[in-house]
C-alpha cells in the first residue's frame, strides 16, 4: 500500500493457511497538540531523561525495559527474552473462530488496523479469507501479539480489504453495577412516547456530514494569533442546564424544536397548535423567538374590539347621576310632541294629494 506505513508485519493463520499481511493503522487523529512553554519568556518545556544513579541524561539507546516487583526491585526484560516466548501469536494472526457480528459488544474494541496482502503469493489466500468472511456474513475472532503483549481481534471486512479491530479482553471490561440509575424511578408511557416521537423526528444522518467543530475553532483562533489579531467573540447562545425542571415540557420542546429545524413545520404552526406565540425556533438560533412572539391573526384583534364597545357604552350611562332622570323625562315628553305633529302634517298633505288625483283626468276624450 503506497503511502503508508506498516506497523507489524506477520502472517494470518486461517487452518493450514497461511497468508502473509501487513499491518496499517486504520485510524489517524487530526487532533491540534499543544506544546508546553515558560510563561515567563516563552521559552520550550522539555523532559529530558536522567538516570537516577549517576544523575545524568540519558540517550534513547541507553534506555531498556524492566518489570518492577512489589518490594521496587527492577527485573531487567529485553527484546530477546520477550521473543523467546513461547507464543505462537508472535508473529502471526491466529484465527481462533467465526462467530455473528452482533456477538461482539462495541464495548471490546479498541483500534482499528488494516491488513494488505504482502506480496503477489498472498493475493489468493488473502482474497479467499475476504469472500469467505462476506458470504458468511460472520467476523473472525483472532489473537494476535502486538506492542509487548498479546491481544484479541476481531477480522472483519470493510470494501474490498481485511480489517482487524483490536479487542478488549472480556476481563478489562468493567462492571456496569455502580454506574447504573437507581432502579426505583419510573418512566411514563407518555414520556416514552414523546422520546420515540423525538427519535423519529430526529431521523437519520449520513456520519461524513460530522466535523470536529472544535478543531475548527482552535485553528482559527491559531490563525488570529499568529497573525496578529484578536481572537473572535464566541457567539451567545444558550447553554443546555444540568438539571431537568419538567421533564414533558422539555420532550414536547425539542421535538417541536426538531421539526421546525427540519422544515416538517413552519414557526406559525407551532403557535397555532400551542395556543399562542411560538416558543420554539429552528436549533442554531433559540433567542429570537423569547424576544418577539408572533401574533396570530388580524381577525381576533377586530373580535376584541367589537366586544370592548359595548362595554364602553354600558359605562358611560351607569356613570350619569339619578338627577339627570328627571331631564331625560322632560326630553322624551317634547320629542313625543313633536312626532304627532309631524303626523298630523302628514295625513294633511296625504289628503290634498289624494283629492288633487281624484280630480285628474285618467286618459284624453277622443276626438
């Protein structure tokens, strides 16, 4: 494999088969390191090596391994004693069963490796290995000596290549007894289905979408600095609290929060269905919604005006004192005269428009 370098070089032991490999990491980390420095004048922190006997520095080639008893006493083990072992792992990736994918808990693995074929000769073997492994639909549990101890793997196929995901011995997983919730709280039925419902909403996402935003953050705050400017202002925004006040109130939020980011609902459905103003805005920007709420509608504004006359009115005449009473009265009275009189001038000028028709000729005589 061009490009990149091999960690361990062995072979897999599959039966009677041997299959010459090569061992790549699978993985790389593009986490930022940092280097320590004096603050006083920037100057670099170092360790150096010193040998405690005669209190000098010490170069790489000087230095040995060495198994430390219970009473401090050194035990000196070299290269040579740990290649003498008889191990038939030392060199080889011996496969030791095929088992299901599900039975391996995620919890075991550990880094993850590539195998290459080393050499045209393993080309075949190393291809039957990979099309046995895809038609069984199983993985193959293997053993392996690496860095200094030997280990479990699990073989597997990712495209077209073997890989070899290092596994936890079951004994290095630790119990889950002391870390489990108290067993006594008890979960709704509502509040399961509101967490279904915000899974469901949740949907999917494709994993090559994700980035390390904090990588990203670190790098440009780097370029600032190296560049001589100011770092940029974090933007305010809300953090999420430790403690949960109402647990329903905080499922119905997030999926009405879930939805709305998914386009699935608009903000004014949102208020529409709770009763008032949207509380809820799409994920990146939660704020603007506390600032202004919406309003509904024109129409319940009109509604209310109209409702709000009447009251005015009623007001009004409760206001006006008992002595006005006697002036309404008086009022009333006038009005009433004056309505008979327009009456009685009425019928006289019905009556003289009645005698003058009486009076007309209907047609004209003829001639």
């Amino acid at each position: 494999m061009p490009h990149v370098r091999s960690i361990w070089n062995g072979a897999i032991s599959f039966g009677l088969v041997s299959i010459p490999i090569k061992v790549v990491n699978a993985t790389e980390s593009h986490s930022i390191s940092f280097r320590q420095i004096h603050l006083d004048d920037g100057g670099r922190i170092r360790y150096r090596k010193f040998c405690e006997l005669e209190d000098r520095e010490v170069t790489t080639g000087e230095i040995g391994k060495a198994y430390e008893d219970a009473d401090g006493t050194l035990i000196p083990i070299t290269d040579e004693d740990l290649a003498a072992l008889p191990i038939p792992t030392a060199r080889t990736i011996e496969i030791v069963a095929f088992v299901p994918a599900e039975r391996i808990d995620p919890l075991q693995m550990d880094t993850a490796y590539y195998l290459a074929a080393n050499g045209v000769p393993a080309t075949k073997p190393y291809v039957l290995l990979r099309e046995a492994l895809k038609r069984s639909q199983k993985v193959a549990v293997a053993k392996f000596a690496l860095r200094g101890r030997e280990r479990l793997g699990m073989l597997r196929v990712v495209d077209d290549v073997i890989a070899m995901h290092g596994l936890l011995w079951p004994d290095e997983i630790r119990s889950t007894q002391e870390v489990a919730p108290d067993a006594t709280v008890t979960v709704r039925d509502k509040e399961l289905d509101l967490a279904d419902a915000l899974m469901d909403t949740l949907g999917e996402v494709e994993l090559t979408e994700l980035h390390d935003d904090y990588r990203e953050a670190v790098e440009e705050l780097v370029a600032a600095k190296a560049s001589g400017e100011l770092p940029a202002a974090p933007p305010a925004g809300e953090r999420a609290g430790g403690k949960v006040l109402d647990l329903m109130a905080a499922l119905e939020k997030s999926v009405r929060a879930a939805k709305v980011s998914r386009g699935e609902e608009t903000g004014e459905e949102t208020g529409a269905r709770t009763g008032g103003a949207a509380e809820v805005t799409p994920l990146p920007s939660r704020r603007s919604a506390r600032t202004a709420p919406k309003e509904v509608g024109g129409k319940k504004s009109t509604s209310t005006a109209k409702k709000t006359a009447p009251k005015k009115t009623a007001a009004k005449s409760t206001a006006k004192s008992t002595g006005q009473a006697a002036g309404k009265t008086t009022a009333t009275k006038s009005v009433a005269k004056k309505t008979a009189a327009k009456k009685t001038t009425a019928k006289k000028a019905t009556g003289k428009k009645t005698a003058a028709k009486k009076a007309t000729p209907r047609g004209r005589a003829s001639a």
